[in-house]
C-alpha cells in the first residue's frame, strides 16, 4: 500500500508539470502549407517604452562612456537611438503596400509620408520563440526548418536583392544571412496620408543581426570551399535590422571558424542584447 501511494503521488505530480508546462509553451502549429507560422498568441508583450529605457543599459549603449574598453570599438546604441525608427522605416513600405492592396489604385510614396504615420496599439509588441519556415528541398518535396532566438538553430538566409534594409549584402553573392535576436508581431494603426480607418493591422517582423559576406574569400563550388561569413561591427549602423518573414527562404547552418579564435579572446562582449560574447572571429556557411 506505502509503494502504490508513492507511486500514485509522483504520477499525479508528472501531470501536473505537465499541464503548467502546456499551458506556458507556445503552440506554433506544424503545419506544411503556407510560406511560415508565427503563433498568435499576445501573452508575451514588450512595452515599447519600457524595451527602450532597458535596453539603453546594454553595454553597446555605454561602452563610449568607459574610457579605455572605448578603444575596442566605436559602438552607436542599437537599441534606443536606432531600434525603433529602423522599426518604423522597416514597416512603413509594408504598410503602404497592404492598403495598396486593400483599396486598389497605386500605393502613396513612402518616401513623402512621416514615419510617424506609423502608432503601435497599446505601445506594445509581442515576443514569441519559434518561427516555423515552410521550404521545398532538393529532392523536391516539403520540408520545414523551425527558428528559436534561444538556441544555435536562430540563423536564417534570404536572397541578397530582397533584403535592401542590409548594407552589407554582396553585389556578387546571391543570399544573405542573419542572426534573428527577437520574433515579433505588432498591431500597426496607420494615420498618414490615404488612412482608411484606425482599425489597427498585424505585421510580424524579425528582429536580426545581420552577417557579412567575405567576398574576398575563394568560395563556392568552383573553389571547392564553403562561403566564409562575419559579424560587422556593432558600432555600424547597419548591423542590426528587420526582416519580413516571408523574405526568409529557409534556416540555415553557421559554423565558427574555429582555426580564428573568439573575437573577445576575454570572452566579454559588448552587447548582452546582440550576446556578442561568444561571436567567433569568421564562420562558415553550410551549403
């Protein structure tokens, strides 16, 4: 009788975690048709404001403040300065485009409108874990790569001609690549020229670090080498930007170059955001 009590007592604990555990996971459905999946959830929010005024203690904000550790590297703020007006550039043309397609006629320009034609409802965006990207493989049939910020499985490749917001895209390389620090949605309330209503709108967007292509490396087939990335530096303006999740083709496989060492050989980075503390000096790209 004390053995089956013992027993019964653990098994009703298992159900336990396993009911607090379901009911925190994000459910993103395995679902092969369509280009990707975000979930729909809002319980996981991020108070504009708030991401701001935290995000402006990341060392990346500080370090021209700390004297000789400036000597590094000359870093702007990502975060604050540049987080949310990359955000509403990057959101605007979208924007435009969807009341395009909702009213008919041609699209206002873009390169007229305010970017403060662009309000987020509640000041909030909504965090999520997993973006599930739909792709055909070689061997032509459906396959699907999952994305999560928190793991080694976050790097994604887009066609270089699709991603105008990354600078350091190479003229001769077809693809470009990017680490996603954040998977998020927002419901956008446009007020600017050709406004229909204010019934506010949902745009997922991904938050990335962008990598930058050696062209200078001997790589592809005919060079018998794997293409060869980096991180650009955080002080450049372009290092961090936003990605419409229907640009992504598919996750993709970041090695580290092992052979070049860390590029913190102290192993303190500058930016707990970017989490460039464990950055490698060059990597390869899986083909």
């Amino acid at each position: 009788m004390k053995q089956l009590t013992r027993i019964e007592r653990r098994e009703a604990r298992i159900r336990r975690i396993r009911n607090t555990l379901g009911r925190q996971r994000e459910v993103v459905p395995n679902i092969l048709h369509g280009h990707h999946h975000i979930a729909l959830s809002q319980k996981y929010h991020e108070h504009i404001g708030t991401f701001l005024r935290t995000n402006a203690g990341d060392p990346a904000t500080t370090v021209r403040h700390l004297g000789r550790q400036f000597s590094r590297q000359h870093h702007t703020d990502p975060f604050g300065q540049n987080f949310l007006p990359k955000l509403k550039r990057h959101l605007l043309p979208r924007v435009l485009k969807f009341l395009q397609n909702r009213i008919g006629g041609e699209g206002a320009d873009d390169n007229n409108i305010s970017h403060d034609s662009i309000l987020f409802k509640h000041d909030r965006i909504y965090r999520h874990s997993l973006l599930r990207i739909n792709y055909t493989a070689y061997d032509v049939r459906r396959s699907q790569d999952v994305v999560h910020t928190s793991t080694s499985h976050c790097n994604i490749m887009m066609l270089a001609a699709s991603s105008s917001n990354n600078a350091d895209a190479s003229p001769s390389h077809p693809f470009c690549y990017a680490q996603v620090l954040g998977i998020y949605h927002a419901n956008i309330v446009y007020v600017g020229p050709g406004m229909v209503d204010y019934q506010p709108q949902c745009f997922e967007f991904l938050w990335v670090r962008w990598y930058k292509v050696m062209e200078k490396v001997p790589a592809g087939w005919t060079a018998r080498r794997l293409d060869r990335i980096r991180f650009p530096p955080l002080a450049k303006d372009d290092s961090f930007g936003f990605v419409d999740p229907s640009d992504v083709l598919r996750g993709c496989h970041i090695m580290p170059r092992f052979s070049k060492g860390q590029l913190h050989s102290d192993g303190k980075g500058l930016s707990k955001r970017a989490g460039d503390s464990s950055d490698w000096a060059e990597y390869y790209v899986g083909r």
